[in-house]
C-alpha cells in the first residue's frame, strides 16, 4: 500500500513548451483525422481514429450504471470511435445520468488530468489511467474490446514501470488533451447525422436522453459541446508551461 501511495505522490520536473505544443498538435491531428468506412446499408461515414476517448466514454456509463446502484453486462468497443455498454439503472433518474455520463466522462477525465499533471503527478495518470483500463476490461467480452483495453492499459503501465522521465511526459500530456478533445468528433457526427437525416440516429445518446427526458437531442448536444469548451478552457492553463 505505501508503494502505491508513493507512486501516486511522485512528482516529475514540467516539460517545456515544446513538448506541450507537440502533444496538443498530436491530439488535435487524432482527434480530426477520420476514415471513411463503408456501413452495410452502402453508405459511407466518417469515423475519427481516438480509441481513447471512446474508451472513457463507455467506462463513463458504465462507472456511472455502478455508482448509481445499476450494473454492467458488457462493453463492447466497435471501432474507434464507436462502443456499446449494455448495463442497467434501478431507477429512471439513474438511467438518465449513466447516458448522459458517455460523452461528460472524456472532458472531465482530461481536465482531472490536467490538474494532476500541473502538480507534476504524472505517475499518478498514468497509475490511474492502467486502474480505468483494467475497470473496462472486467466488462469486455470480445477480442477486438479487451485487445484495445489491453493496448491503451499496456502502454500506460509500461510507461509508468520502465520510461524515462520525458517519455512519461509525454504519454501522460498527450493523453489529456486526447481526451479534452476526443468527443468533439462524436459530437459533430451527431448534428452531422441529424442534418443529413442519416437512419439509426435514434441509437445514440442523444436521441435516447430525449425519449428518456422529452428534452431534445440536440439540448443534450449543445450541453456536451458546453462541457467541452468548459473543460478545456480550464485545462489549458494547467497544462500549458
């Protein structure tokens, strides 16, 4: 127990503003890039290729579904920026909050980041960030989920174990701004789908908060765009040298 409390209290010298910057520009360079992927109906659709934010996404329901008094039968990552997570709430009220959690969890993660690594505590991201993978990873039932699991909660641990100072910077202010920025593209594909009238948007989080609610989707998407911007407004100064 003390080594773990000591690992979570190390503190590392702040990287400079270069390696911020080169982190940031990384992030943003992930969180836009898409790839078009063909759906069964002959469509094309842009999927954007941040597993990480996907991941915090669907442990954000899932931790949420618990925290409630709910439970979780499976998570189920689809892509990379496409998951599932079939649990359930004992109570109307919890539903709505274990929705809506989906889409908060990456921003609010980032910014908790970013307020650990303005104290140096890097090791401690880290430490937690291989804890949230090894959290989902009781929820995943198949290959290609528990293989991305384990990818992301490998790297963050072997950072964690074996890399020297800089890398663990590094990896640690890469993965805050990844998640400060990784729903901006779920979030676009959301009001892009709404407009082109794309079918199947009444499976997404936005839709399902409206008929859980009454309150219309596109509430739920400017609230979420607002936690971003929210989020990233105060994470900004923390990581920036």
């Amino acid at each position: 127990m003390a080594s773990a409390f000591a690992v979570l209290n190390e503190t590392l010298p702040a990287p400079g503003w270069l390696l911020v910057g080169a982190t940031a520009l990384l992030a943003a360079a992930v969180s836009a890039t898409s790839f078009a992927l063909l759906t069964n109906g002959g469509q094309f659709v842009l999927n954007r290729a941040n597993v990480l934010g996907t991941l915090f996404h669907e442990g954000g329901h899932a931790l949420v579904s618990i925290l409630t008094g709910g439970g979780v039968f499976r998570i189920e990552i689809t892509g990379a920026e496409s998951g599932l997570t079939w649990h359930w709430q004992p109570s109307p009220f919890a539903g709505v909050l274990a929705t809506a959690s989906g889409y908060a969890m990456p921003p609010l993660a980032g910014l908790g980041a970013a307020a650990l690594l303005h104290r140096g505590l890097v090791p401690a991201v880290l430490a937690l960030t291989t804890v949230a993978m090894l959290f989902i990873l009781l929820f995943t039932r198949d290959v290609l989920s528990a293989g991305a699991v384990v990818v992301v909660g490998a790297v963050a641990f072997c950072a964690l174990r074996w890399a020297p100072g800089w890398l663990k910077n590094g990896i640690a202010y890469a993965e805050a701004w990844l998640l400060l920025t990784s729903e901006l593209g779920g979030l676009g594909a959301l009001v892009a789908n709404r407009w082109r009238g794309v079918s199947g948007e009444h499976a997404d989080d936005a839709a399902s908060l409206a008929e859980r609610t009454g309150i219309p989707g596109f509430v739920w998407i400017a609230a979420w765009l607002a936690l971003i911007g929210w989020a990233v407004w105060h994470a900004v100064p923390l990581l920036w040298p």
